[in-house]
C-alpha cells in the first residue's frame, strides 16, 4: 500500500520523470553547444490567462501602493510646514509679550 505524503504534491510517477529531466539539464547547463533542456513542461493557456491577471493585479496594487506613500510623504510634508508656522507664531506672540512687558516696565 502506498502512503501519500501530504506535503509532495505530485505522483511518484511523474516524480521520476521530473527527476530525469532534472539530471539531463544538469548533464548539458554547462555546455552552450548543446540544446537546453526543458524541466518543466509548458504551462496551459487557463495558467497562462490566470498568470497575467496576477500580473496585472500586482502592478495596479504596486501602483496604489506608490500613490499611498507619495500622499502619506505629502501628508508629513504639509504637517511639517504647518508646525513651523506654528512654532513660528508663538515665538512671534512670546516676542510681542516681552516687548509689551519691557514698554510696562
């Protein structure tokens, strides 16, 4: 009785086949004379149709991530200018009330 082990996920069968392509790649990857050997086969057009909407998807996530980080890096930027303003205008207040404390005196 064969026991299937649940973390191969294919047939021992193909398996083997995997393994002599995997040996005759070995056997020719260091010769450009030769033809290069294909390990894997080919994958269908359902696979390929389900690769590029992955694909797709990622760049759009990529793209909507760029834009987060460029309005989160505008968002510090404009709550960094808006500090100064205010640092800015309690210094001129604190000034305004030495000198009206140094006219009272």
């Amino acid at each position: 009785m064969v026991v299937k082990d649940p973390y191969i996920s294919i047939s021992y069968e193909n398996f083997l086949v995997l393994d002599k392509k995997c040996t005759a790649f070995k056997e020719v990857f260091n010769d450009p004379s030769k033809m290069p050997v294909k390990v894997f086969i080919d994958l269908g057009e359902r696979q390929l149709k389900e690769l590029e909407l992955i694909r797709e998807i990622s760049k759009v996530l990529q793209k909507k991530k760029e834009d987060d980080l460029a309005m989160a890096a505008k968002a510090a930027e404009d709550a960094e200018e808006e500090r100064k303003r205010e640092e800015k205008k309690k210094s001129e207040e604190a000034k305004a009330e030495e000198t009206e404390e140094k006219k009272e005196e």
